[in-house]
C-alpha cells in the first residue's frame, strides 16, 4: 500500500512539475523534443550465509529490490529511484527510500529521500526526507532543504536483539553564495532538532538525550591564473546535548554565544566549537603539488555530517611528477596529525606518513609499480605520565614491487604479473617489543591467459606469505588457485566462471599443518541486452588442526555463501 501511495504522489509531481515548467522552455524548441521517454532499470536479489562457526559474521539470508526510473517530459528530466531491502532483525517493517530530483535549466528540486552538499564541517553525507531545491541563475548559489534527518525508533524487545533507540530528528539548511565553479564564495546556516516526544524510552540503562544543533559555516574556491586554486572551509557549531537541561543566563554569554542563542535556546548541555581546513593546489604541466591543513576542536559536531573525526591537527603534502609524456609518474606524500588539542587528555598521539609510489610503463609489454611507505606512531605524556609498559611507540615499513608483463597477439592474450610485500612493525618500546614486533613476507605470481577469438580464458596464481612475530612465532602459508571463465551460445551471452583453491598452513608453536579448500562457481546470463540474470557461490573448508588449539574460538569451519540477482533495463 505504501508503495503505491508513493507512486501516486510521483505521478502527481510530475505532472504539477510539468505544468509549471513547461511554459518556461523555448517553445521553438518543442517540436524537436520527445513528449514523454523513460529509461531506468529494476532488479533484485538474495543471498545467503550458512556457517558451522560459533558467532556467526553473516546474516542467513538476505534479499533487497531496487529501481531507477529517468523518465522525461519534453526534455525535462524527472529521475526517480528506490532501494526496498531486509535492513536489519531489529526492524518489523523493510527499508525504502525513495526519492526525485528533477531538473530545469539552473533548477533543481529534490523530493523525497535526497541529498545536498552544503560545506563538509555543516551538511555533508546526510540524506533527507522531505523536500530541497538549488539554484545556479549567473554568479548566484542558492540551495536550501528542510526535512527528516532521522527516524524514530523505539527499543526493539520482541526480535531478542535490543535496537538502540533514536529520537525523530528534523531539520533545514540554507546555503547562499556568489561566483562560478572555480571562483566563489558561500555561506551556510543549518538546524536540527530532536523530537523529545517522538520515542518512548523503556531500557532506563539507555542512555539517549535528544539534542539541538545550529552551525554557520563558509566556504570558498579562488583560482589564480589557471594555476594555482585556494580552497578553505570553516564552520562553528552549537550542540546542545540535552534539551532538559535548564537554559542559560544570556548576561553570562559571550557576543558569539548571544549571536547563535538568537537562533535557538542556549542551554546548559550547549557546547560551542569549530573546524576548518584549507588545501593549496599548484597546476603546472608535468608537476602538481598540494598543501593542506585540517583542524577540528575536540568538542566539535554537526547532526549534519556523521561519521566525522574530531580533536585533530593535521597538516598534508602532495606531489605528483609525469615524465616521458605521461610514461613515468612518481607521486610522494606527507601526512602529520596529533590529538590532544586542548591539552586535556592524558596522553597525546602522534602519527605522521610518508608514502612514495612510482609507475612506469616501460614498453607495451612490461610495465613496473613501486611503492613504499613509513609510518610513525609516537604517544607522549598528557595530563599525566604515560607508563612505559603500554606506551605507544612504533614505526611500520611496507614496501610492494609488482612488474606486470603482457604477451601475445589477436588470437591469444597471456598477463603474468609477479608481485613481491614486505612489512614490519618495529617496536620501539623495549616494554612490548617482544610481541609487539613482526614482519609480513608475502609474494604472488598470477597468471592469465584469454582466448579471444574463443571467448574463454585460464588464470592461476602461486602464493607465499610468511609471518613472525617476536622470536619464535612464524606463521607460513602457501598454495595454488586455478580457475576459468567461457562466454556460451551464439550472442556469448551466457558466462560461467570456475575457480578451486588450496592452501597449506604451518604454526611453528603447533605440530603439524592444516589447508584450507575453496571453491566458487558464478554463472551471468543476459537476454536482448535487457534481462540479466547472475548466480554465484563459493564454498571454504578449513578442516581441524593444531593451530586451532592457539586460537581462542578456532573451530573446524565450513562456509557456504551464494546468491542471486535480476535486473532488467529499459
């Protein structure tokens, strides 16, 4: 039911959309239009997971049906798309999204499930559902939303599997700028707040308070004679953490505090922080450099950008030289960054890298990769002493050489393709070093040979990887894959792949070795290039041995996964 009010309402857009824009196009230019064209894809699939394994890493069975639909009226531009998915046991209903965004000139809607890039400290990565527009007429930016950010969830007690609970969040943004793409300037205001009594709390353990949020933000882009681009963001937030708690005395705040207080009620959970970061970027003909810095205070947080790190320093570097017309790239690379901004941690982290890679396409039948790389984590005293016996201090090497030499002619293709790691952790800390130092050895020689004129190829690979920790634990593993693929029927329209795999695994501290078999077959079937139907399967045993007796959940293991797909385009 729900589905067919949402497409009710689509169909209802789009023709209120067409009647306000249609008058606003170059009528001259009707008659060379379609009236109505649609082009999209719908499809689903299943899997499923079954282990003997004690925790299980995969949900048994798993299904999800998708759609995208781009119909057009006259030109106009009406995409529409959904995703129906089993999202999670903690939920009685599936998940749907389903959301437009048609487009007119320099106007964009967004109704629905939707997305808007406003500045990475403000809005950013956070979908909406509810409706949005951007405007791009000359030198003016505009783009504002307003919607649900969140849905209500109350605990979940009747799967067995508590779900944590989530207040109703709604909220808005505008965005207003000036300029081009590669010459402007915006501004960006965002709000969000929780709904106190959008969920009913039945865990007291639970603790989850709803909260407020408001962020202004800029953001800007020059560019200096084709050549040189100047890019900074920068934000300040106002979170409020918990909207019981008593508001604050506006003669205690200070003139920022009072500015955002206008916006909404400062409080005593309120906390005031901010981000920025800029990057420097240098374009010459062979040569590119770029200069970056990011800091983000510990405290500061936007309900518009999830996943976002805070108390961090960073500063970056990149450069990347083309010789030989593009043959030879060397590319080298600086990060640094520390915690502990305000000094009120108990220890500080430091981490710094250094990476320097080089590509080189020596001929048209060999060709070369290198890359190595140097980390350093280094953890000082904070508030107090850091002891010795869990300090951090450690640098990590790694080095890859991967050569790749390419034979053959119209008929047959051959690709062997060594490639050589090296790792090692070196602890510096003579406390941990013990077991905290080790060394990964791992090298590989692939091999892939295609009959082109037969449509059906052979690939194989040999591997080695030998690991040591400390002074007496090594770990060695090597084996074989071999596999092949055939494109069937008169159209090779019909493809099947095959692949086996064993590995023989030795623990010096164990007696004795253990292997691990694997197997997968996948199957894709295509019909008038619109019908595409796919089948997969792979299978890993791993049978008991004295390694296991190490391990703490080391069991006798035996995998299956499979699954399979349909999709049909139009």
């Amino acid at each position: 039911m729900a589905c067919k009010c949402c497409f009710k309402w689509y169909i209802v857009t789009l023709l209120l959309l067409k009647a306000v824009l249609l008058p606003a196009q170059d009528i001259a230019s009707l008659g060379k239009q379609k009236p109505f064209a649609i082009t999209g894809s719908v499809g689903g699939g299943v899997t499923f997971y079954h282990s003997n394994e004690s925790f299980q890493t995969q949900d048994p069975f798993t299904w999800n049906l998708y759609g995208s639909f781009n119909p057009t009226f006259y030109g106009f531009a009406m995409p529409l798309s959904f995703v129906i998915n089993q999202y999670s046991r903690s939920y009685a209903t599936p998940f749907a999204q389903f959301g437009i965004s048609p487009t007119y000139k320099w106007i964009r809607l967004h109704l629905g499930y939707r997305t808007i890039s406003m500045s990475p400290f403000a809005f950013d990565g956070q979908s909406f559902k509810g409706a949005g527009i951007e405007l791009t007429p000359g030198r003016l930016r505009f783009a504002a939303f307003y919607g649900s950010l969140n849905k209500a969830i109350n605990e979940d007690t009747t799967t067995g599997r508590l779900a944590m609970p989530q207040y109703g969040r709604m909220g808005y943004g505008i965005k207003l700028g000036v300029g081009t793409a590669s010459n402007h300037i915006d501004f960006v205001y965002f709000h969000a707040k929780d709904d106190s009594s959008s969920i009913t709390l039945i865990n007291e353990s639970q603790v989850v308070r709803p909260e407020e949020n408001t962020v202004i933000g800029t953001s800007f882009k020059f560019t200096f004679f084709k050549r040189v681009i100047l890019t900074a963001d920068a934000a300040t937030s106002a979170l409020s953490q918990d909207l019981a708690s008593a508001p604050v005395n506006p003669d205690t705040l200070n003139n920022l505090q009072k500015i955002l207080a206008k916006a909404f009620v400062y409080r005593n959970s309120t906390v005031l922080s901010y981000a920025g970061q800029s990057l420097l970027t240098v374009l010459l003909n062979s040569f590119t450099a770029t200069v970056g810095y990011r800091r983000v205070q510990p405290d500061f947080q936007s309900l518009g950008t999830p996943y976002m790190l805070s108390d961090i320093e960073a500063w970056q570097g990149n450069a990347n030289l083309s010789l030989a017309k593009g043959r030879v790239n060397i590319n080298a690379s600086v990060n640094t960054q520390h915690n502990d901004l305000d000094q009120d941690l108990v220890s500080e982290l430091h981490n710094s890298t250094e990476v320097f890679n080089i590509s080189a396409l020596i001929s048209r039948h060999f060709n070369l990769n290198i890359s190595a790389s140097n980390v350093k984590l280094n953890q000082t005293d904070g508030t107090g002493p850091v002891s010795d016996s869990i300090r951090e201090n450690e640098q990590i090497y790694a080095i890859s050489v991967m050569p790749s030499i390419i034979l053959g002619g119209k008929s047959v293709s051959q690709t062997i393709t060594p490639s050589f790691n090296y790792s090692a952790v070196n602890d510096l800390n003579s406390f941990t070093a013990p077991t905290g130092s080790s060394n990964t050895l791992s090298a590989t020689v692939s091999y892939v040979c295609t009959f082109l004129q037969r449509h059906w190829s052979l690939n194989g690979n040999i591997l080695y990887n030998n690991y040591t920790q400390g002074a007496g634990s090594e770990y060695v593993s090597y084996g074989l894959n071999a596999g092949g693929a055939v494109q069937l029927l008169k159209e090779k329209n019909l493809g099947i792949q095959l692949s086996l795999g064993y590995l023989f695994n030795n623990f010096t501290e164990g007696s004795g070795a253990s292997s691990n078999v694997t197997g997968s077959f996948s199957t894709r079937y295509t019909y008038k290039k619109h019908h595409s139907f796919s089948l997969y399967t792979n299978y890993v045993v791993t049978p008991p041995n004295s390694l296991q007796q190490k391990l703490l959940y080391g069991v006798s293991t035996n995998n299956l996964a499979g699954g399979m797909n349909y999709s049909y385009s139009f």
